[in-house]
C-alpha cells in the first residue's frame, strides 16, 4: 500500500473567514504543510499505522528478522544474537556469524530458520514469507522485524572509513578533511565500495525494495515514491535508536526469547574514529554532510517518533 497520493490543490476560503485562518484551525497549516512537502505527508501517514504484534514464540514458522543497516551497531547486534538464539535454542541464519552463511549476503533462498540477521532486504523477508506460503494477503501474519537506526551523518562518516579508507580505496583520502567540502558531497554519491554500494541513504536501500544503486546513491536523496515505499515498509517492524538506549528495552519486551540480545551495557558500541588535530571537519564539511544526507535525516527523525510510540505502548503494557 502507498500512503503518498500527488499533491492536489486545496481552494481555501478567504483570510477573512475566522474558520480558516492558522491562528484559529491550526489544521490549514498542516494541510498546506502536505501539499508542499508529499515525504512529510508520508511521515504523517506512517506515525498513524497500528504497532506490529510482539513475537511472543519465535519459530521457524514465526521467525524473527534483524535487518541491519550499516554502521549502525549491528555487527555487535548479530554477536548478541548468536548467543540469545543458542540459550532460547532457536535455530539461526546469520550473515557472517555462522558457518556456510557469507559476510555480506542480501537473500535467504530456501534457508529455515527462527531468527535472521544481516544486511537482508526488505524483500528478502517478503521472498522468503512467499516461498513458505505464509502470507495472507497482503497482512504479514507470523514474521517479526527490527532495525536499528544510527543518527546519518554518525553513520555515513563511519561508512567512508570503514567502507573506504580501510579498504585503501584509491580516491578516498585517509582524511575524509583532505576532501573540499563540495568534492565530499560528490565522492560520497558517486564512489562504490567492493561491494557496489555507496554510503549514502542505507534505510532506502534496506527498506524501500528499490536495488537500483544510482537511485539509492543520489545525493538529492530518495524521491517521494522511495521514500513512500520505504516507511510503508518499516510500519510492519520495530525501529530501535542507537543514541537513545532506551529504544533497547522496547526490543526485550517485543522479543523476550531474544532478550539478552539487547541488553546494550553488553554491546561493542561503535565507537566515534579518533582523529588527530590535522584530521578535523569543518562546519562546511558538516553542511555538505548534512545536504547529501538530508532526506536520510527526515526519516530518522521518523523513525525516532516511532520508538517513542512503542516506548508508550510497552510503558502501558
């Protein structure tokens, strides 16, 4: 289902008319808020969706999905899972943690497990929930998913490290200072690492069921229709916030079988890049940094008023 429909126009009756003035139906200025901004409406839309049902019995037949975003802690994540998984004896299918299941794999085929970890699609779940019969229209009626979102300039400074410099790419700087601000922005939508991908827009290329990588690296960020797709999407999971531990204890609760997986004082936390005093972003390099990754920031912002939402839901429960 896609929420953003094209903006219409709204025929508005006279400033004079007290009705439809903002000071007194504060509800015109969201409408004119909508039809200038569709990713907003989008946003809106999502925030209205009902919380996905806690996975009270992970199974093969209800299993459990962690779609990792690189960079944002999930490494350590699978680490936690690995062992959660063990002590609840739940089978597992995680990238990079277990023998047989390579690093950077995006697709299950026919693989059965209880719990998923990995750099998996979106549309890995939803292939795997079609081989298996187990979908119901279009209600996701037994998997369960969660991501963790990670703050995107944090994020995407942490790619072109680890992504880059430690691979010795040959156009990126071992400083990412030593590029000029407006090279930063360029070099951030136009390089691919090993792997083809660049740093930019991660949730979109987990989330939106878009693999078009010069879609997904465009540094005017994804448009109204990727965007759409992509917390149409992330509904059906539970968003967690790496600067907001908190978030951690929704897991546990929707996820008690996992919960030791999140207990955060037992994670690695990524750790900010220590620099020397040659090695310093100035505020330019942080504009170019925050314009490439602007609409990325829009969706975190999102994802951030939805853990508040299932912050409440469990504080109620």
């Amino acid at each position: 289902q896609f929420w953003w429909q094209p903006a219409t126009c709204l025929q508005l009756t006279s400033p004079s008319d007290p009705l439809e003035t903002p000071a007194r139906n504060p509800h015109i200025t969201e409408r004119i808020v909508s039809l200038t901004d569709p990713l907003e409406t989008a946003i809106q839309e999502f925030l209205k969706q009902p919380l996905p049902a806690r996975n009270l019995h992970i199974s093969e037949q209800s299993p459990f999905w962690f779609l990792h975003q690189r960079k944002a802690a999930g490494s350590s994540l699978r680490d936690m899972l690995v062992l959660a998984a063990g002590a609840a004896n739940l089978s597992t299918y995680i990238a990079c943690r277990q023998r047989g299941v390579p690093c950077d794999l995006h697709e299950v085929y026919e693989h059965r497990a209880s719990v998923y970890a990995g750099h998996y699609f979106w549309s890995s779940m939803v292939n795997s929930i079609a081989r298996r019969g187990w979908r119901d229209g279009n209600q996701f009626r037994k998997d369960s998913c969660l991501t963790v979102f990670r703050d995107p300039m944090s994020r995407v400074i942490s790619c072109y490290y680890y992504r880059f410099v430690r691979p010795h790419h040959p156009l990126a700087p071992k400083c990412m200072a030593d590029l000029k601000p407006d090279e930063l922005g360029l070099f951030l939508g136009k390089t691919l690492d090993q792997f083809g991908s660049s740093c930019l827009n991660e949730p979109f290329r987990i989330y939106s069921g878009v693999h078009d990588e010069e879609s997904l690296s465009n540094t005017a960020g994804p448009d109204s229709h990727m965007f759409n797709a992509t917390v149409s999407h992330l509904a059906h999971c539970v968003p967690l916030v790496l600067e907001e531990p908190d978030s951690f204890a929704v897991a546990q609760h929707w996820f008690p079988q996992l919960a030791m997986a999140f207990d955060i004082g037992k994670m690695e936390h990524t750790k900010a890049r220590k620099q020397d005093s040659t090695c310093n972003l100035t505020q330019a390099h942080f504009a170019s940094l925050r314009n490439v990754c602007r609409v990325e920031i829009k969706l975190y912002n999102a994802a951030r008023q939805r853990a508040a939402q299932f912050r409440k839901a469990m504080a109620k429960a």
